[in-house]
C-alpha cells in the first residue's frame, strides 16, 4: 500500500490534500464473508475476484505520515445502508481521512 501512496506523493504539490474514504475495520461487508475467502487479516477476495481490506484510522494515519503526509482529519463514519427492493437495512462502517502533503524538507 506504500507504493500507492508514494505515486500520490509524486503527483501532489507539497501543501496538496488527499480526501479519501475507505472501508473500515468491522464493516457489515467484511462480517458477511464466509470462510474461503480470507486471504490474511482484514483482508479478502470477493466472489468476482476483486480484493477488499478493511482500514482501522490507526493504519491509515499511519500508511500517510511515513510518506510524509500530516493527518488533517481521520475517523470513523457509520453510515446505514438501505435496499429497499429487498427490504434490508446494514450497518456500514468507513474510514474518512484527510492528509496534507508536507514539503520534503519536512516529511
């Protein structure tokens, strides 16, 4: 995941912001998983083949800071999501964060 970070880096102006929102850790996806489809903590391949990992704000602070981003904000956000075709309503969690990227000298 540094990889990615660092080519946010590369094209971000020193005092640019990231704004992101991602999967947090507990979130109902995550819980609905059945076994099979681990592949290691807090992360999972989806029936499509797709991969998903769940954040903590821990992590994803600091994933940013060890590339030189200052934590604007970062937090959890509860969100319900509704489908009303099938009648159900679950509970979502997500990480939200905001990072600054500090001048090299700096970060």
């Amino acid at each position: 995941m540094s990889a990615t970070i660092k080519n946010i880096k590369q094209v971000l102006k020193p005092g640019g912001n990231v704004i992101l929102r991602d999967y947090g850790l507990y979130d109902h996806a995550m819980l609905r998983f059945k076994s099979g489809h681990k592949i290691q903590d807090q992360f999972y391949k989806r029936q499509d083949g797709t991969r998903a990992y769940y954040f903590t704000t821990e992590e994803m602070a600091a994933l940013f800071e060890d590339e030189g981003f200052e934590v604007i904000f970062n937090y959890y956000v509860q969100k319900e999501t509704s489908n009303k075709k099938e009648g159900i309503s679950v509970p979502r969690i997500f990480v939200q964060s905001q990072f600054k990227r500090l001048p090299d000298d700096l970060g």
